[in-house]
C-alpha cells in the first residue's frame, strides 16, 4: 500500500498567501501592524510535531521530528532539553 506524502510547507505558503492579502490588503501601511517573529515559528513548528508524538506515546520522537523538520535527531534533543 502506497501512503500519500503531505507537503505541509506548500500548505502553509498557501494559508500564508492568503493571510497576507487578508491582513495587508493593497495598503503598504499595514505591514507595520503585523508580528512574525521566523525564529518563534520554527521553535513552534518543531514543538508541534515533537509533543503531537510525545502526548500520543510514538517511539523515536526526536528522530521521527527531526526526519520531517530537517534537523538531526541530536538537534531536536538539545531543543527539547532547552526548552523545557
């Protein structure tokens, strides 16, 4: 059986492009009342994945997040640490 592959990040650069023309509109003046901090998002993106595994008690968390977000599993586990 052949399982399907789901490209979150064209999924998001979709919900992105479509929240930008929400927020922003034709007017320049607005870009001053948006936050997004690139560095918070990836910390949130990686906390995702890493405790939608951990709440549901899947083997290999740091791994498995790591193989999805790009990172080696040593990475996500000093992340972890961190960040706790």
């Amino acid at each position: 059986m052949n399982q399907k592959t789901f490209n979150l990040n064209a999924e998001l650069r979709e919900w992105l492009s479509v929240r930008l023309s929400e927020v922003l509109g034709n007017n320049s003046n607005n870009i001053r009342y948006v936050e997004f901090n690139v560095h918070e998002v990836k910390e949130d993106i990686i906390r995702s994945f890493y405790d939608y595994q951990l709440i549901r008690g899947w083997p290999s968390i740091a791994k498995h997040t790591g193989d999805v977000v790009g990172y080696d599993e040593s990475a996500i586990r000093k992340f972890v640490r961190r960040k706790h």
